[in-house]
C-alpha cells in the first residue's frame, strides 16, 4: 500500500501492513487541515450561490432547498405547512421616482420585517425582484388579516423612523401545502408564480 508522501524505494519488497496514521502526525495535519479548508471553502461557495446578496436571506435557489426539508419534515410527523408569498406594492415606482438605491432600502427594510415577524422555524426568503415568501411549518392555513397587520405594524415603525418620501406597502397570498397535490417546494413555488399572474402580481 502506498503513503502519500513517501517514494518507493525500486526492488523493496512489497510491504502489505497498513500504513500507520502515526507515522507522521505533521504531514496528517496538513492533509486534514487542507481538506477542511477545502470544505469550508465549497461550503460558502453554496451557501452564497444560496444567498441573496442585497437582503442576505436565501434567494429562490436556496429557499426551495429549505422549503424542501420543512415539507419533508412536516410530512413526517404529520404536521400541516402553508406557503404565504409577498409583493411590494410600487416598486417600480419607488425605483423610477427615488432611484435604485431606494428601491434597495425598501428590500432591505422588507426582508428585516420578515425576520422579525416570524419564527426561527420557519423559512423565509426572496424569490426575485420584489417577491417573498415564507414557509410557515406546523402551520394550517393562516388568517391573512392577522399576518398583514402584523407586518404593517412594523412598518409603520420603520416608515416613521425613517421619514421616507413613501410608505412601504404590499399584498400578500397563501397556499396550503397539500402533499397530495403537492410533491416538492418547487412546485408550490410553480403555483405562487401562477397565482401572481392571475392576480396581476396582487
């Protein structure tokens, strides 16, 4: 068996004893602390791959991941799960009349209510653009006028923080999951983009 590291000699006899870690405890540290860093490295690779850079919550690749493991998670103690998904009301407008990099604090802002408004149970990213959502587990379907008020009372906080030239508003839906009509997160996720065309994004 041949050691990393060590040549072999020409004509020396084939040795068939297994190696012996101990032989060189430097070299083995090397070795595991190289690959360590290899896959600490590879671990941030995805997880940024995963991440969306402007609200540091998961972007849609990385929330279908998520939802994927609290769907399965659910469905294996029997446990009910609903998907609310989220539209920024204005956006465009706030980007034409205030610039990008206002349209940005608004998402920003967005995605810190959501942090706030919900349990570390439950999943909570940003699809694309101004759309959210959020993976409630253990949760039947949910009483919307609740949920909008909540948010809407940690907006108002913000917006009189602030003192913004607008209002932070949006329009919310929900979705229970149905693990008869519904095998995957990206699925549910498929039927969250239908109903926002059919509702003209709310």
């Amino acid at each position: 068996m041949l050691t990393p590291g060590k040549p072999v000699k020409p004509g020396a006899g084939a040795d068939t004893r297994a190696p012996n870690v101990l032989d060189s405890p430097v070299q083995d540290r090397d070795v595991l602390r190289d690959l360590a860093r290899k896959a600490e490295q590879e671990l941030m690779g995805v997880q940024m791959a995963s991440m969306d850079e402007l609200t540091l919550l998961p972007n849609r690749h990385g929330f279908e991941a998520l939802a994927q493991l609290g769907l399965e998670a659910c469905q294996q103690l029997g446990k009910p799960a609903t998907l609310l998904f989220f539209d920024l009301d204005d956006f465009k407008h706030i980007n034409q009349l205030y610039g990008r990099a206002e349209g940005d604090n608004a998402l920003k802002t967005f995605a810190d209510v959501l942090r706030i408004a919900f349990r570390e149970s439950d999943v909570i990213g940003r699809l694309g653009s101004d759309e959210f959502a959020a993976l409630l587990t253990g949760a039947d379907a949910v009483e919307i006028a609740a949920i909008r008020a909540r948010l809407e009372e940690i907006l108002d906080e913000r917006n009189a923080t602030v003192h913004r030239g607008y209002d932070i508003r949006f329009c919310i839906g929900q979705i229970e999951f149905d693990p008869r009509l519904h095998q995957t997160a990206e699925g549910l996720l498929a039927l969250v983009d239908e109903a926002m065309r059919d509702a003209g994004h709310c």
